[in-house]
C-alpha cells in the first residue's frame, strides 16, 4: 500500500525513504515490507514483489464507492476548497487484478533486486474534490456542493455525538454524522503523488482504466438513489 509513505508530500517514488509519519494501517504495511524483504534476502533463489496500490476503487467497494455516495448524499462530504485540493491516489481494482498477474508471470532480470516495491495509482492528476464532484454527478445526485472551512467545523463539532445516535438507530444529525474527521481531512489535502512509472519498467504494467471508466464500471448496475 502506499500508505507506506505515511504522511510525506511531493513526489513519492520507490526511491524515497520511508520517513513519513504513518498511522496504524501504514505500520502495519511498512512491517509487511520488512519481513518480506527479509525473507527475499535470506536466500539467493528468492524473489518477492511488493505492490503498493493507491486508494483502490470499483464495484462494491464500501470505502471509496458506495459510502462516499451516502456521504455525499447525506452532505458529509462535497467540495472542500482548499481542504479537498491534494492529489487522489486512485486505482481501479480491475488493474490491480493485472498488476498481480504481471507479478506473478514475471522473471528476475540480471541487476533487478530481489525485492520489488512497486507503486499502482493513475498517471493522471485527479484531486479529491474532482473525484467526489465525478462520482456524485455518475450516482445522479448531481454537482456537490461547496462545504465551507466554518461549515465544515460545525459539522466536526458535532460528528461524534452525531455518530452516537446513528449507531443507537437515531440518525438525526446525518450531515456531522457523514462529515469527515481531522485524519480524513489531512488526507484529502495531501499534496503527494505516487508515480507508478518503475512498474511498467520492471513487469511491464500500466493502468488501463481511467476515472471515467472506473466510475462506469462501479456503478451502471448500482441501485439508483433514492429522490
């Protein structure tokens, strides 16, 4: 995962170091890393590839699909200026499927390590605000709407109790209960992008499906919003 890279901006490549601050998730990827370089080096007949795909999305997909799209529908999410303006690392889990195909064909060329970390994200800039607006207009719920600094910190103020209710079945406060909290946020405002060019230099991988595509494929057979 390039959550690896923690929270690093600018360009993060496989060259960089892992330095970045990294939550949870991230440690666990970064700890994954480390016993499979591990394993790759404690013999000279083995090869491992690591892949690091972005925010992966497509059919089914709760986190970045169907739930953005009650978030957005709920007004939790829309479109946050500044806030919204970092780069979305996405990948459509059809060139994933590829990816680890073209891994698992592969064969070691003299020079190449015999670990390979590799990046899977799009070589086009899409920020987060041009994906939720994409993915709103293709859910038909139309343009999302701009979400203010004052309006998002309103909504945060109440996100917890707002979520509290909605578990207890009582969703009075979708809006807060939708809103994304300070990590999201941070997120969404990350300039950093994750170059997937030494892919297709070391197994012969590029994404196929753009933005367009990927949406299309997400939901043209999705249930229709509600009015």
């Amino acid at each position: 995962s390039i959550a690896v890279y923690g929270d690093a901006q600018g360009r993060c490549d496989e060259t960089r170091p892992l330095d970045g601050n990294v939550d949870a998730y991230g440690a666990g990827k970064r700890r994954c890393e480390t016993l499979l370089r591990a394993w790759a080096e404690a013999a000279d007949n083995r090869r491992a590839i690591a892949l690091r795909p972005g925010a992966v999305y497509g059919r089914d997909s709760r986190l970045w699909v169907s739930e953005m799209i009650a978030r957005i529908r709920a007004g939790g999410i829309g479109d946050f200026g500044a806030g919204g303006a970092g780069s979305a690392p996405l990948i459509h889990v059809d060139d994933v499927a590829r990816a680890v195909a073209a891994a698992l064909a592969h064969s070691w060329r003299e020079g190449q390590p015999q670990l390979l970390a590799l990046n899977l994200t799009y070589p086009q800039d899409v920020t987060w605000n041009t994906y939720f607006d994409a993915l709103s207009r293709k859910a038909g719920l139309g343009a999302i709407g701009p979400v203010t600094p004052g309006r998002l910190r309103l909504q945060q103020s109440l996100r917890l109790p707002a979520k509290a209710l909605k578990k207890a079945g009582l969703p009075l406060l979708p809006g807060p209960a939708a809103t994304p909290g300070p990590g999201e946020m941070a997120l969404f405002a990350r300039r950093a992008t994750y170059p997937s060019e030494a892919a297709s230099h070391a197994i012969g991988w590029e994404p196929e499906i753009d933005l367009e595509t990927g949406l299309r494929r997400s939901l043209d057979q999705e249930t229709s919003p509600s009015p």
